[in-house]
C-alpha cells in the first residue's frame, strides 16, 4: 500500500549524524535515539498500517529542551514530528524519514490540583485515565474519557480533541481544557488561556485544540475536573432492529433528556463484546443501546422512568437499569472493550471515523450493509449515538492481497456518505494522513487554503507534521495575505463617555 507523503530531503539525510550530534548536545543520553532497531518502535501510530521509520527520535523531559530542539530543528530547516502516546487512529504522528520525531512520554506529572477552582495541571504525556486517578480520592474526575484512555494522552487528546462515551453531555476536549503551554517551531514559548473561564483575547487555544501537532508542541495543560454525580445509572436495551435504536435516541433527545452518555453497538459488535467480556449482553437483538444518566439521585430516577418510557414506546425488547456502580461499570465494560473484542473477528481491521446527523443513522447504516456485500467486506458498528460519531470496524485480512485496498476504499466510501448526508469527515480521531485526501470531498480549495493561513502563522516554514491534514501544502509565500475588506476600516468613531 502506498501513501504519498512529502519526498524526503537528501540533503537533510547526508547530514543524518551531524543533527544526531548536535540534539544529542540538547537532550543527551538515552533521550536521543538513532539505531535502526529502536527506531522500528516508533515507525507508526495507532494507525499500523502506514509505517515509516524516523531519522531519529528524541525525548526531551523539560520545555526548556523542547523549546531548545524546535529553535536548533527551526535553525536548520530540519522538519519536527510531535508524538504523546502513538494511540493516534487518523497516523498524525506518523513520522518523516527526513524529520525528528519528538516524544513527549517523559512528560508525565500531576503538576497542580485545586480542587476549589476545579482545574488540575498536567504535562502532555500524562494519560487520560491518570488524570481522574489523580482527583477521585476528592471525589473528583476529568470527564472526556476516550475508549483508549487507559493509554492515550493528554497531549495527543489536545491535538485531536479527542471525545468518549461521556462527551454528549460533558463535552470534548476542547469543552475541557481552560489553557495551555505551547513551544513553537521557533522555540518561542507560548501560554494559551489559563485557569478563568473566558480569558481575554483572541481565542487562540481554540484554535490549537484539535490543531493535530501543527501548529506547536503542547508541553502543558490545564483541565477543568469536576465533582462526581451523586448518582450514576445506566440502561441496556435491546432492540430487534437498528432504526427502532435509532428512533428512540432521537426522541430522547428531542424529549430534552441529555444523557451523560448514550451509545450503540450492532449485533456484529454486541456478539463480539460479550464473547470478550461476559457481561450478560443479550445476544438476541440487532442493537443494543447503553443510556447513561446522573446527576442527583432524584434527577437520576426520574430520567431512567423516562428513557424508559421512550425505549419501551419505540419497541425495545429489552431493558435493563443498573442497580449500582458495579453492573453499571460492567454495562460499560463491554462497549468500552469492544475495539479489541472485534479484533477476534479478524486478522485486521480498519477503525473508521465521522459523524452524521443522528435523524440520518438508518440510512447511513444501510448504506454500509450495501457497501459491505459490494466490497466483500464485513463491518462491526460501534458508535456514540447521541452525538452521531460512527466508528465503523471494517473487517480484513492484510496477508490477503488487495484486501487493505478493498478495506480503504469501503471506508473512504462511507466518509463519503456521512459528508453527503450533511455530516464531517471526523468527530474524534483527527484527519492526519488516513483522511487528509478525502478534505476536498468537505472544503473548497478557498476553504482549505485559509486554513493553511493559520498554519502559517504558526509554521511559516511549513516544518512542524507536514504531510498531514492538508492534500496540498502550499508554500506560505504563494497563499499571500487575507484581504477581508479594501479600503478604509468601516468603523465610525466611537462616542466618549
């Protein structure tokens, strides 16, 4: 399988231990790393089927060598690759064979909790999972909670606003971060936001949420944690078929219940969870809808006789409501494990990505059987229904040829389907380089060239991830400056008080 990335520089590559020597001057020791062998570690992200090894990786443990690293790399026009925990779905950190790859897993402290303000201070390289850890002793948690947050990063979160079950009420990472430390190409050291609600200014640490590594380097974030619900119940119910699941979501919706989280699975998937986990799944449905929902105990109760109401009047065949945190835990257990789960369906398969309006589900959902009997392909369909971030499981086998290309094109198919039925080509995993392609199928060239107007602001020298998000990168001399209005400012003078 081939993937057109920036063709490396030969002259960077013949000067290959010279730039060893000299980052090995800022981060020496182990930090710097330039054998083949070690090297192979790092050659991909989560996304495994696209491998390149770098020229070398480094590992600083302070911002100061950060800072140090990207101002020599700016230096000498050497091209940088940021890296939090490699969990990344969409290949962001995929690395170049002419660039570093900087790793931030040495960034990994608590630097500062206060729980009076509710925000906690942590470094790019600590997990997501290792934030709630840090604050449940206060009764505290960090709300966005991936699949993957027992590995996955802060960092990377930041880069690809990465979401969870959790995120329909509680919001994505960007929903959760009040500020952040960001080191430029340049080395220039930047602070974004900070702990106030709505800081003054521009708001550039929008801007650098879900910015997928580039535009800087995170080496600190801020995050607001919140107390935990008095009370937590979950539902599980089984339907005989998935328009009904759909139809019930919506009118939860529409009935103004937001649930803390309210996820699908199909019965591929449901089969796969409970042969991996055994929690009691029922295996005789076509969709299984977990209905999460907290908040004080009589809000709680209240909301579950209503959910249940709404799923029994769209023809649930069945119902089942936590009787405390443990089966709760265990409901969840199986949706949060269903990733690896599907692994045992398959040799491989190919993790998809993007959101629809949820009214548009069946139809969605029927185009992907159409598509699946067309490519020859099975898929398992595991998605945050509330907020219609489809994650598709396309099933295959790499050893058998064409099979990857065949699994690459039913997904680009069905990204391209979500676009048309008024959706996006990501809700969580980023684009990177598994969908930067597909960006004209959503953007005009206006579109994506205005884009690339903030990069290079950021990156004038086009060095921090190239290669990912935009299909073209242009030079930032050829995109000129943004004329937004000719003439004077249309402003009048403003009176004096």
């Amino acid at each position: 399988m081939s993937l057109k990335m920036p063709v490396p520089d030969e002259a960077v590559l013949a000067r290959r231990n010279d730039i060893v020597a000299a980052l090995r001057k800022i981060v020496p020791g182990e930090g710097t790393i330039d054998d083949a062998e070690r090297l192979r570690a790092y050659e991909s992200d989560g996304l495994t089927a696209y491998r390149q090894p770098p020229m070398v990786v480094v590992l600083p443990e302070t911002t100061e060598q950060v800072s140090a690293v990207l101002a020599w790399c700016y230096a000498n026009r050497v091209k940088a690759v940021p890296r939090g925990s490699g969990t990344s779905l969409s290949g962001g950190a995929l690395p170049l064979a002419d660039g570093v790859l900087l790793g931030l897993s040495k960034f990994k402290r608590v630097l500062h909790i206060d729980y009076d303000d509710c925000i906690a201070v942590v470094q790019p390289g600590v997990t997501n999972l290792a934030i709630t850890h840090a604050v449940e002793g206060r009764g505290f948690y960090y709300a966005p909670d991936p699949s993957s947050q027992i590995a996955c990063s802060i960092g990377g979160n930041v880069a690809e606003n990465s979401g969870g079950v959790h995120c329909l009420k509680y919001g994505l990472t960007t929903n959760n971060v009040l500020g952040c430390e960001i080191v430029m190409m340049d080395g220039e050291i930047l602070r974004l936001g900070g702990s106030q609600l709505d800081p003054a200014g521009l708001d550039l640490l929008g801007i650098v949420v879900g910015s997928e590594g580039l535009l800087g380097v995170v080496t600190e974030v801020t995050v607001r944690i919140r107390p935990k619900p008095e009370m937590a119940r979950a539902l599980l119910i089984g339907f005989s078929s998935v328009e009904s699941a759909g139809k019930c979501v919506a009118d939860v919706i529409a009935a103004g219940i937001i649930p803390a989280g309210m996820e699908m699975m199909d019965r591929l998937a449901i089969h796969a969870a409970e042969a991996f986990v055994h929690v009691g799944y029922p295996l005789d449905v076509e969709a299984l809808l977990i209905v999460e929902l907290d908040g004080v105990a009589a809000e709680c109760d209240f909301l579950v006789g209503e959910v249940q109401r709404i799923a029994q009047a769209n023809g649930a065949v069945s119902l089942r409501i936590s009787a405390d945190d443990a089966e709760r835990n265990a409901i969840w257990a199986g949706r949060k494990a269903a990733f690896p789960a599907v692994g045992r369906l398959a040799p491989d398969y190919y993790c998809m990505d993007g959101t629809i309006p949820r009214r548009r589900l069946p139809e969605v959902l029927e185009r992907m059987k159409m598509l699946s009997q067309h490519y020859g392909l099975g898929v398992a369909n595991v998605f945050h229904a509330g907020d219609g971030n489809l994650h598709p499981l396309i099933l295959y086998d790499a050893n058998r040829p064409g099979e990857l290309d065949r699994a690459e094109a039913f997904g680009s198919d069905i990204l391209r389907f979500c676009v048309e039925v008024g959706g996006v080509l990501t809700g969580e995993h980023g684009v990177g380089v598994e969908k930067r392609d597909l960006m004209p199928v959503m953007f005009s060239e206006v579109d994506l060239q205005q884009q690339q107007r903030v990069k290079c602001a950021f990156d004038p020298e086009l060095l921090l991830n190239p290669g990912k998000v935009f299909p073209k990168l242009h030079r930032c001399a050829e995109l000129g400056r943004v004329h937004v209005h000719q003439g004077k400012v249309p402003f009048p003078d403003l009176p004096r008080f």
